[in-house]
C-alpha cells in the first residue's frame, strides 16, 4: 500500500498492484463483520475479473478500484446497480474532462465505438449484504500497448488524445455519486424518473440491431429501451418483446 486515507466515512486504500480490487473487498468484508465503508484501489491488476467468469485486461496505466456499498438487503438487484454504476463513472468522466461516454448496456463504458472501462458488481452475502462495486477505466496505456488482439475493442484516454483526468477526483466523483444514487435506491426503494432517463440517454445501445444468445438460441433484434429494473428491452422483427437481464449482447 502507498497511501490511505479517509474521505467522508469511507477508508481509502490505494495499491500499487493487486490481483483483483475486487477481490481483496470482499475479503476484507468477510474479514470485518460489520458494514464496510471502503474503496480499494490500485494501478495495475494481476488477476482482474470481468463479467461473465472473464478477465479483465488491467495493466499499469488504468484506474482499478472497488467501492463497498452495505445495502439492507432488499435493494440487491446487481443489474441495476451496474447500470447506476455506469451512468456515475460517465457523469464523473465528464465534469473532470467534458468527455463524453456511453454506457453499452449493462456494463462498458464506451468512447466511439471502443471500450473505455468497465464494470463487475458484486453481492456478498453473509453477516451483512454488501456490493462490491469494481470499476476499471483504462487512463494512461498508449495505443501501441494495446494487444492487437483488443485494438479494435479497446482504447483509453491517452490513446483518444484526450486529457487524462486525475485518479484521486475520478474516485471521488464517482463515489459520491454512487452513494448519492444508492442511497435513493436503498431509501426510496425505487428509480427516480430523472435517474432512468440519464441512464438512457447515455445508452450506447439503444437503437442498435443486436445478437443475444441465450442457451443454443440466438436472437437478433433492435434495442428498444432500458428499463427500471436493469433489464435491456429487445424488439424482434415479429415484433415480440424481451427483456434482458444476463448474458451478453453483440453486434
Ligand atoms: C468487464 O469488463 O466485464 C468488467 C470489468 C471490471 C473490472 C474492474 S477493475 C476493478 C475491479 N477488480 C476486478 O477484478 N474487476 C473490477
């Protein structure tokens, strides 16, 4: 560890490495018994985990953290906390640098038609229900760092030539907003209408023809909304309507 500190009534630890921020959380959750206010951050991941069982890319030159948010247990619905997560990380990237991003639903961050960063909520579940919170957002890595296998995929803020904004502000902007947006959730037990709209207004997938595979079937169709529930809403050309809550959607 190379600092810490405590900003409101959250311990901030910032590393240089770790496996997964992610992770260490939710042993340190485990560990503590009570509700954990804390944000584990680092610059590099060894280990860093994705959605879907996958890895998650995180060499140095990316914001790597975990935020833990206690919640009472009825207010679990990890869809709609991602989306909630993406609509706090866009909103901060801009107030920091006026650069505007997108959430594909449910989890990345887009700029253009690359991924900026992504998301993996967690629930750990026990003593006391928390969500861990892990957000990745790629800052410094220059585009020649990039694995060919990612260059049409990926990108950062270096590689977009955009102005970098300040690891410590980012974490802080986002936080805030995350505890602004839970605590209505958590309070209210409802989504406020200002807080959906936000949300679609910054989808990058809605109005997009996508592919979702579910089991051995794949369906393709228009992204029609994003609802309430975190779910994505998908129009067949029969017309037909589902609502997606797992898995994933492609192009
Ligand atoms: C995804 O793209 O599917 C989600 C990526 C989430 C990455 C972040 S980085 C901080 C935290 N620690 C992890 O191991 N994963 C999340």
């Amino acid at each position: 560890m190379y600092e810490s500190f405590t900003a409101g009534n959250r311990e901030i630890l910032f590393l240089e490495k770790s496996e997964s921020t992610n992770s260490d959380m939710k042993k340190r959750i485990y560990e503590e018994k009570a509700p954990l206010f804390a944000v584990i951050s680092a610059r590099e991941q060894s280990g860093g985990r994705g959605r879907l069982g996958r890895s998650f890319f995180s060499p140095g030159g990316g914001l790597y953290f975990s935020v833990s948010v206690p919640l009472t247990g009825k207010e679990n619905n990890i869809p709609f906390m991602t989306l909630l997560a993406g609509l706090c990380v866009s909103e901060a990237i801009y107030e920091l640098t006026g650069v505007r991003t997108q959430i594909k639903w449910p989890n990345d961050i887009y700029f253009g038609n690359k991924k900026l960063g992504g998301i993996l909520c967690e629930l750990v579940t026990g003593g006391c229900v928390t969500a861990v919170v892990g957000i990745g957002i790629n800052l410094t890595l220059k585009k020649e760092d990039i694995p060919t296998e990612l260059i049409n995929i990926m990108t950062s803020f270096c590689a977009e030539g955009l102005s970098v904004p300040d690891e410590k502000m980012l974490i802080k902007s986002i936080t805030e907003r995350l505890d602004k947006y839970i605590y209505e959730y958590k309070e209210l037990y409802e989504v406020r209408e200002e807080t959906i709209t936000a949300i679609r207004r910054l989808s990058y997938s809605i109005g997009k023809n996508v592919k979702y595979k579910l089991g051995d079937t794949v369906y393709e169709g228009l992204i029609t909304n994003i609802m309430k529930t975190g779910a994505a809403q998908m129009t067949l050309p029969d017309g037909t309507v589902k609502e997606i809550f797992c898995g994933e959607i492609t192009q």
